[in-house]
C-alpha cells in the first residue's frame, strides 16, 4: 500500500488515509480520470473522506476531489466507500462564452481556459513552445470538452498539476514522449512477447470502413455552398474511397464575447457579444481540418488488444502517461507503437499494480 494524503476545502492537509482496504487511481492522458477508495470506517476516515476534500497520491502530480461516499456495514465491519474525480474535471464547470478560433492547440487550450477562468481557483500554467496545430473553432461548450477535443486533435494532453506543500493546483498542458525511436534494438524500452511484459494478444486489420478522400460541404446553399476536397494522398479507380461531410455547421460568421468589467447583483460577469466573419483562407483551412478530423475515423483497420505486465519495463521509470511505446510481437512480424491513453494504479494489502490501456497503434518500419 501506499500513504493518501487528506486536504480539506481550503486545500490543507488534514490527515492520512487509515486503514485502506483498496485504492483505484486512474489517470488519462486526454482527459480527467478518477478514484474509488474502499477503507474501514475509522472516526478519522469519516472525518476526512467527506464531499469536497482532496485525495492526494505521491506517485502522481494530481489530486482528486470527492464528489460521492458511501458507507456500508456488514456483520465484521463498517467500511467507507469514497469515489472522486481528478481535479481537471472541474474545467467542465465553465462554460465558453461565444467562439474561440483555434489553430496552435496549446495555446488555444490556455486561452480558452483563461478567458473562461471565472474565479476557478486553479491557475493557468506556462507555455512551453508545442507547435501540433488544431484548426478549428470551440463555441458554447464547456472548457472541458474543448480541451479534450483540441488534445484529441493535436496529440496533446493536459492536466491540473497539484503543489502538496502549498495546496496550489494549475492547469498544464503538456506532451509525452515518443519513445518509438529504434523497434529492433533489444532494449528495456518496449512491450514484447519475447521480454514477457504482453501477453493474450488479439490483433484485427482491415479496410472495410476505410474513407481516403472527404468532400466537406460547409455553409451556403446551392452554388453559394462552400465544398472543399481533402485526400491522404493521390488515389484513383478502386482505391479512391470518398466519404461526405456535411459541415454546415462552421458558419461563415461567429460570434465574439468581450467582457465589460461590469458584473450584475448576483456576481455574474456581463459581456458584450460583436459578429465576426472569416476570410476566405480561414474558413477554407477549417473545412480542411474537419474533413482530416472525420479521415481519422475511418482509417484503415489496425489494433492490438492485449495484456501488459510491469517486466522489464517500469511505469514512472521506463514511460509514464502519454508516451508512445514501441510494441514487438516478432512471432506475427509486427513491429508497432502505441499511445500510454490511461493508466490505473491499483494498491491493494495484496500488492500493488499498474495496468495501462494502450491507444493510436501504428505500424513502424
């Protein structure tokens, strides 16, 4: 087992989580993950593990706040059932105000969390230069979703980092590592059958849903409609496969919210709403962008699903969250990577684990 730090409301630490009988902590890349704690229901535990309070785990930079308890009492004991979300689930309590045109994700992803920040008690981090692009416009969403939707795009992920000696939280963006560099070496790097860290392989290829060429219909009608082609590359006869997409949602004119500075009785902010419109160029690289989004949903069948075992090969040593891994299956001829998309850590009296679910495989070589 592991030490559970408690931090109350005012995020100070309280206590020490007592007598755990199981701690699930599951973390995602792109999106906030979640915990479920099972523990003896101790006076100290009924005390801490209480609606608001923080959960904080060392093997993570993260904290989560409970959200759900429940207490159960059987014929040998009482036992407390506390549930919680990783604190960047609070980012779906904002809501974007009017539209946001996107093109470099990372700065996208800050500013519209800080545009829509409204006293949320978690600060904005710093930049770190990622150039991965996400064409695109957020409207009347919550911050959260946008996030997720901009990190899917571009390859990045985010998270609200945690400081335990201060209580401080602030919202990160950040990039794992591709650590896919060499799949033939025989090195500690990789999951493979012949180092025994992946085992129970099942693997599906195909095309039978495979789209290469999207004709994107944008705003207008008749001969006023917009229509744009994106390929994945030069095909003809049998292997140019089109696929529709009916866009007519991305408008030529958005929306723009300025805040006044003014707020009404109840606290709220007041903002002034103006109308934009696009430029040919940018209205056309957003039709562009969401033909390649709809592209990536019908790419030509690939996955491994499978088990991976903590051998030869170390969570938090080895990869950590968001890297992408070299996979080795030689007995198949397969030499592929894929995406660390979440991992769980299980602490249990038994033992403790880490099971990581595997994402975006890709052929290398």
């Amino acid at each position: 087992m592991s030490d559970f730090y408690i931090y109350n409301t005012a995020r100070e630490r309280i206590g020490v989580l007592q007598r755990d009988n199981s701690v699930q902590w599951l973390e995602h890349y792109q999106s906030p993950g979640e915990v479920k704690i099972d523990a003896q229901a101790t006076p100290a535990n009924l005390a801490m593990l209480v609606d608001g309070n923080r959960i904080y785990n060392p093997d993570t930079d993260t904290v989560a706040r409970i959200s759900h308890v429940d207490i159960t009492q059987t014929e040998t004991e009482e036992v407390i059932t506390a549930r919680a979300d990783i604190t960047a689930e609070l980012l779906s309590d904002r809501v974007i105000m009017g539209t946001e045109n996107i093109t470099n994700a990372e700065a996208g992803m800050y500013s519209v969390y800080r545009k829509n920040q409204r006293g949320l008690p978690i600060a904005v981090g710093a930049a770190r230069g990622y150039t991965e692009q996400a064409v695109m416009e957020v409207t009347w969403n919550s911050v959260l979703d946008a996030l997720k939707k901009m990190a899917e795009v571009s390859g990045l992920g985010f998270k609200v980092i945690f400081n335990p000696e201060t209580g401080a939280e602030t919202f990160t963006v950040y990039k794992g590592i591709n650590r896919a560099n060499d799949l033939t070496a025989d090195y500690r790097g990789y999951f493979g059958t012949d180092v025994g860290n992946i085992e129970d392989v099942s693997i599906v290829s195909g095309t039978t849903d495979y789209k290469n060429v999207a004709v994107v219909a944008g705003a207008g009608e008749g001969a006023a409609r917009t229509v744009r082609i994106v390929s994945l590359g030069n095909f003809t006869g049998e292997s140019r496969r089109e696929l529709y997409v009916d866009a007519r949602d991305l408008q030529r004119e958005y929306q723009v919210a300025t805040p006044t500075g003014e707020y009404d009785d109840k606290g709220n902010p007041i903002y002034s709403y103006s109308t934009a419109t696009y430029t040919d160029a940018q209205y056309n690289a957003m039709l562009d962008a969401r033909g390649r989004e709809k592209l990536a949903e019908y790419l030509q069948t690939f996955s491994i699903t499978c088990d991976i075992i903590q051998n030869n090969i170390a969570y938090g040593e080895d990869y950590t969250l968001g890297d992408r891994i070299p996979i080795k299956l030689p007995e198949y001829g397969i030499y592929a990577s894929a995406r660390i998309a979440s991992v769980t850590m299980i602490y249990e009296r038994e033992g403790n684990k880490i099971v990581a679910l595997l994402s975006e495989f890709a052929l290398e070589g």
